[in-house]
C-alpha cells in the first residue's frame, strides 16, 4: 500500500463527491467519488488511511447527491404527468 496515493485518491473522492452534491450534472462525479471510495478501501485494507474521513465525507456527499437527483427527476416526471 502506496500511503501518499491512498490519501490523494481519499482526497480526490472528497472533492468529486461535493460536486456530486450539484443536482443532475454532479451524477458523474457522484459515481466516480463512490467507484474511488471502493477502490481506495480494497487498496487500504486495514491500514491505517489518514484521510479516512474525506473518504467517508466523499461517499455521504456522492450518494446525497445521487439522491437529490432522484427526487429533482421524480418531482418533474410526476408534476409533467399530473400537472
């Protein structure tokens, strides 16, 4: 396990998934801060990963996102069907 990678690829997680948190257009960024989520805790494995906490931010921030987008899509589907 390469440390310095760990924490620029937790790093650059975080950063995705706040911009993951923009509506519609952050849904790529969203996926690739969770597929770096994954990908950095196989990496890590049990050691030790300084920037643990971007990485948990990183994913609640991307999957919030994924959310918002959800119900932004939901909320102009019902409101074109009934509206």
């Amino acid at each position: 396990m390469d440390t310095i990678r760990v924490i620029e690829r937790s790093l650059r997680a975080w950063v995705c998934g706040l911009i993951g948190l923009i509506p519609v257009l952050g849904v790529p960024l969203a996926v690739l801060a969770v597929s770096l989520f994954f990908k950095v805790r196989a990496e890590a494995g049990d050691e030790w990963n300084p920037a643990e906490n971007y990485l948990r931010w990183a994913v609640v921030c991307a999957v919030l996102g994924l959310g918002l987008t959800f119900l932004l899509v939901l909320v102009i589907v019902l409101a074109l069907a009934f509206g």
